[in-house]
C-alpha cells in the first residue's frame, strides 16, 4: 500500500479528486513520515520536507520546485507538471503586449474623460520576440507570436532547434539577440547559472525593448533593470514574478510608470489539469515505469 501526504493551498479540490479517482492501492495520511507519495504546494511543503522521512516521490502542483531544490534532501524522486502551462504564459504574453503597444490603457483613461483620442501604433508583424528558455512553455509562446506575424530567437544553453522558433541560440549569444529584439520573454527557472542573467550589462545591449519576466524573479537583478529603464534600452518591464513575493508596499516598481506589476498570475496551477498529471504518474509508478517531468537537483529543472 503506497501513503500519500498532500499539502497544498487546493487541499478539499485535491481530497475531492482524489476520492472520485479512487486510485488502486493508494491511502491518504495526514502522518508525514509515514507518506512514501506527497503531492504539494513546493513552497507550502517545503518547511515540512525534513519529517518526510520514507519519501520516494514528490509530485509538484507547480512547475517551478525552487523551495524544494533548495533543501538538502534529494534522495527521492521530483516530478513538476508540465504541458498545461503554456497556453496560460502566451495568453498573459500576448495579451500585456497588446494593451502596451496598442495603448489600450490610454484609451480607456481617455474614455473616463469622454475624450476622443487617438494615438498611433504599429503592428506585431515584423517584430522581433527573443524568448529565454526554449521548453515547453517559451514553446509555446513562440508559436504564439508567430501566429502574429512575429519573428522569434529562442537562447537555451544547448542552442538546439525547437519547433516554434525561427532559430535558436546560446546563453553565450543572448546579448546579440537582445540588439535585435523588440520583445523579450524570460520563462527561466531559478538556477545558479540564471540567477541575475538580466542585469544591467546584458540589458544594455537592448534597444527599446519590452521585457518581460514570467519566469522566475532571481532571473532578473531589479536595479540593472531600473538603471536599464533610465538609460533607455528597456522602455516597459512587465513582472509577474519576482525575487521576494509578495512584493513590499514601499517597492519602486509599484509606482513606475515603465513598469507593469502582476502577483504571480500568469499560469495558475488548476487542480484538474494537475491532477491528470499525478495519475498518469502514478499509474507510471505502478507500474515500476519512469516516471515523467522529473527533475534534476543538479541542474535545477
């Protein structure tokens, strides 16, 4: 019989599932130590992960594990979801990119004030997007802008093809796609090798470029990006995500007219869609089958 210990902030949703699925040779625990299974909230588990002593799998609600490859412990097998959260990255994309470059907000300030007003724009078609981070949600995006009419760089570490994107480069690269770049995407993980990769000096090589960090707040170094703004190769940053959550009350980026804040909104993790992730896992698991999405402590994703 395998235990299965769950902590996350869609406790009764998940209870709800998991007695309508009534998976084979599963029981639920409230006793940590006795859970050999855990499907969690990463930040929400992690201050608990030390009493999970028979732990062999840990499913992430989340796609980002950062609060738990923080931890020492590894010796078990992590498992984030994958697949679901692309569609959810191009809408919040695509959908901020618009409201800026066709100036919606403008119009609807000019509405309060009965004001006939408008402002001119350009199109998407032609623009060039950079996405940093080439998996299956910057793939997603990709192909996204390109419905629009968008050409678009990918900058992994490997530099190899992807399906969605025009080409792809290198990390070693990225400051050359940047002088090329109208947009720029990042959806990277939190890693040693990302943390701080937008600062200051990358930025530079920007001309103008709208930002936009959905992936993980280290990524970008919060003065290089004020000093960025200032000295005009960013002209707007779009935040979803940053290196403390919730952002503080007295931060600069709240008030900056350059800069759009969001609270971590862009790709929610719905129970559902999570859910058929965990299952067919644990069929795989069953079934003594690898396991998919897992994660590499090492690496970091």
């Amino acid at each position: 019989m395998n235990h299965l210990y769950l902590c996350s902030a869609q406790q009764k949703r998940y209870l709800a599932l998991l007695e309508d699925a009534a998976l084979p040779n599963l029981q639920i625990t409230e006793d940590i130590s006795k859970a050999n299974i855990i499907l969690a909230d990463p930040p929400k588990f992690a201050p608990k992960l030390e009493k999970a002593d028979n732990l062999q799998w840990l499913q992430s609600t989340f796609a980002g594990c950062d609060a738990l490859l923080a931890k020492p412990k590894s010796d078990y097998q992590l498992t984030n979801v994958r697949g679901i959260f692309g569609p959810l990255m191009s809408e919040y994309v695509i959908g901020q990119l618009l409201t800026l470059t066709r100036h919606f907000a403008h119009y609807h300030d000019a509405q309060l004030e009965s004001k006939w007003s408008p402002v001119p724009y350009q199109g998407l078609t032609g623009k060039c997007m950079v996405i940093l981070g080439t998996g299956s949600i910057g793939a997603h995006v990709a192909k996204t802008a390109r419905h629009f009419g968008m050409q678009v760089m990918g900058v992994s570490r490997s530099g190899k093809a992807v399906e969605g994107f025009d080409n792809v480069i290198t990390n070693a690269n990225m400051t050359d796609a940047f002088a090329k770049a109208d947009v720029i995407v990042s959806v990277l993980p939190s890693t040693p090798e990302t943390k701080g990769l937008l600062n200051r000096d990358t930025l530079s090589a920007c001309k103008q470029a709208i930002l936009f960090n959905v992936g993980r707040g280290p990524v970008l170094e919060e003065e290089g990006l004020l000093d960025a703004i200032k000295d005009g190769n960013i002209q707007h940053a779009v935040l979803d995500v940053f290196s403390k959550e919730p952002l503080a009350p007295e931060h600069p980026f709240w008030t900056h007219p350059s800069i759009t804040v969001t609270p971590h909104v862009s790709a929610e993790s719905f129970p559902e869609q999570v859910f058929g992730i965990f299952v067919d896992n644990y069929t795989r698991w069953l079934n003594g089958e690898p396991l998919n999405y897992q994660m590499d402590f090492t690496l970091g994703y």
